[in-house]
C-alpha cells in the first residue's frame, strides 16, 4: 500500500512543477512515464531475486531506495531531479513487486490473490488524495509529502528487519538477473486471456492519472490542487471497493465486469469531454474505478491460486509488466498528441477511443479462451 501511495504522490504536484519548472504537457507525461518504465526494467531484472536470496534481504533495499527516492524528491531543483526520484521510486517498486506478493500469497493463496488486487489501488488512491491535500492547505507541500513517505519507511523498514522470512532461498540468482518472460506451462492459458485485459485497465488508469489532472481543472475552471488529484483517487479506492465486492463472482465473469466497466467508462469520459461537462468526467472516474478493480481481480484470481508458490515471484512480475506497459506506453503517446496534436481535449478524445479498441480486443481473446481456465479450483470462498 505504501509503496504505491508513493507511486501516486507526484500527481496531484505535476501542476505545481510544472510552473515552478517551467515545462510543458508532454514533460509531464514523460515524468509521469518515467516511473512506469522504471518499474519495467526492474521487474525484468529482479523480478525474481526475492526466490532466490529470499523476501526480507528484496524488501530492505527495496525501502531503503524508496527513502533515497523521496529525499531526491524532496529536494528537486529541476525536471531532472523528478526524472531521477520518479525512477529510483519505480526500481524499488518494481524490485518489491513480486516479494510483497509472493509474501502475501504465501500467507494466504486464496485471500492473498484478492489482497493482491485491492490493496494497491487503496494505496494509490489514499497517495493521491493526501498529497492533493497537502499542496491544497499546508505550506512547503512539495517537501512535507515527501518527508512522510520517509517517516513510513523507515518505520516500515524497522519491522520488515524484525520478522520472519516467508520465502525460501535456492541457487540461481546469477541466471535470475537475466530478463526473462517464461510463463509455466501450467498456467499459460490464464495469463495469455488475463494479458489483454490487465492491459487494457491499466490503459484506462493512465488516462486518468496522466492527462485527469488537467482535464479536471480545464472542465471545472478550477486551479485547485486537491481536485487535480481527484480523478486518479476515485478511481483508485473505487477499484479496491470493487475488488472486495466482486470476491466472490467467479473471475471469468469478474474478467468480463472489468472489460465491460472500462468500455462504458471510456465511452462516459469521451462524451463528457465532448459536452465539457464536469459532472460526466467524474461519473466516468467512478465507471472507471469498477472496471478497472474488476479487470484487475479477475485477472490475478485467474492466473495466481493456480500458479505454484516457487513461482509466483516471477509469474506476479509478468503480470505488472503488462500491467506497467498498459498504463506507461499509452500516456507517453497522450503527452505527444497533447503537444503535438489537437491539444488536451482532442489528445483525450483519442485516448478514450483506443481505449474502447482496446477493450475490445480483450473481449474478443477471452471470448476464445476456454472456460475452464477461469474455474476455482477447490478454494474456499473469500471471507
């Protein structure tokens, strides 16, 4: 939770330094993207270290970079700063991905899968909304947010050196650190119907976490930092409710709820944008939420209570690779189409289009992916 609140932190200041800084649309989008792409490169190279040296060794280092990343943050002169704090912030996450999952799901297959999917949108969406409020009423936010985020990890850091290691050391680290995208035989139907969809959600978050911010404030007329940071929070703590809500729905039809939610919610955001109407934008934001919590539960309770527990490091960081891809690629584009296309508005009108392209082509891979990949094998309901 607290490393994507960490995640999430930035967005509601991309305005704040902007005019501090003196950059345009697309500097943002990059900075926003930068993160995403970070968390890429270390999923690829330590994705699976933590099966190797263990849970709490991933976990330290991966805390103590986050401290760096917040210091760095803290103290930016310049888009380069953000730059270098975005990507320390994204090694650690990507770095910590698969161990605090992998840990999770050791704990608890069936309810490590739902925790998996619903705790990081409440983190992202609390990250969101808080900063938000600290640019809103407290003086120096662009360091107070960050000097938080160092207090939690350390307290953090303290208690991971304290407990007790869930995983289990084996040899191979060196081959590890190889990239590698190797999906077990066993599960690669589930991933392979779970990709699209974990793509085309994240897709949908991009849209709101890269380009909301501003349409917020162009469609209400408002300046506010809080309501900047609005869009992305809604649609992150909306999606954890979903996630809960829905634990019990088979993840076929939890799948299909996602795919559904973020057609409807792209198509509410296209014509809100069309009709300038902030009432519609935020309509879409909480339409978002569902599709994007549902897309994302159905997607790891399919793939995870079927994966084995020495593997479910390496098959999580696959996982958050399309994930990160899908929200990543898609707002760097938006940021070109903003500078260099037909602006905000025109930028999140194609954005939404593709969206519903996108959805799509994840209906269509799941239509075609046999049932019964999608059935719960002898687990107990969620409590």
């Amino acid at each position: 939770m607290s490393f994507l609140a960490a995640s999430s932190v930035p967005t509601p200041l991309y305005a704040t330094y902007a005019r501090a800084f003196h950059f345009s649309p697309i500097t943002t989008t990059v900075v926003f993207a930068a993160y995403a792409i970070a968390v890429l490169v270390a999923l690829l190279i330590l994705g699976r270290v933590s099966d190797h040296l263990g849970h709490r060794p991933v976990l330290l280092v991966a805390l103590a970079v986050q401290i760096g990343a917040a210091v760095v943050l803290a103290t930016a002169g310049g888009v380069d700063a953000l730059l270098v704090g975005r990507a320390l912030q994204g090694i650690a996450t990507g770095a910590a991905l698969g161990a605090l999952g992998a840990a999770i799901l050791d704990a608890d297959p069936v309810r490590g899968a739902l925790a998996n999917s619903a705790v990081p949108g409440i983190g992202t969406g609390l990250g969101s909304l808080v900063s938000g409020m600290l640019v809103q009423y407290v003086p120096a936010p662009t360091q107070v947010v960050y000097l938080v985020l160092v207090v939690v990890f350390i307290a953090q850091g303290i208690g991971v050196a304290v407990s007790a290691e869930t995983g289990s050391r084996k040899p191979g680290l060196r081959a590890a650190l190889v990239p590698k995208l190797a999906v077990p035989r066993g599960i690669r139907g589930p991933v392979l119907a779970a990709a699209p969809i974990l793509f085309a959600v994240w897709a949908l978050s991009g849209l709101y976490g890269s380009l909301g911010p501003a349409l917020a404030r162009q469609l209400t007329g408002s300046a506010s930092a809080l309501l900047g940071g609005l869009p992305f929070s809604v649609l992150a703590i909306i999606s954890s409710l979903t996630a809960i809500a829905l634990s019990r729905v088979s993840p076929r039809a939890v799948m299909l709820c996602g795919i559904t939610g973020t057609v409807v919610a792209a198509a509410s955001a296209l014509a809100a944008v069309e009709l300038s109407s902030p009432a519609g934008f935020f309509a879409s934001i909480v339409l978002a939420g569902i599709g994007f919590g549902a897309g994302l539960q159905g997607a790891f309770r399919t793939v995870m209570p079927q994966t084995a527990p020495q593997d479910r490091a390496g098959v999580l960081s696959i996982l958050y690779i399309v994930s990160y891809c899908g929200m990543g690629i898609p707002a760097i584009i938006a940021g070109v189409l903003v500078v260099n296309g037909g602006g905000l508005i025109s930028s999140a009108r194609d954005y939404a289009l593709c969206l519903i392209s996108l959805a799509v082509v994840a209906l269509v891979g799941l239509l075609l992916t046999t049932r019964s990949h999608y059935q719960r094998k002898d687990t107990p309901p969620v409590a």
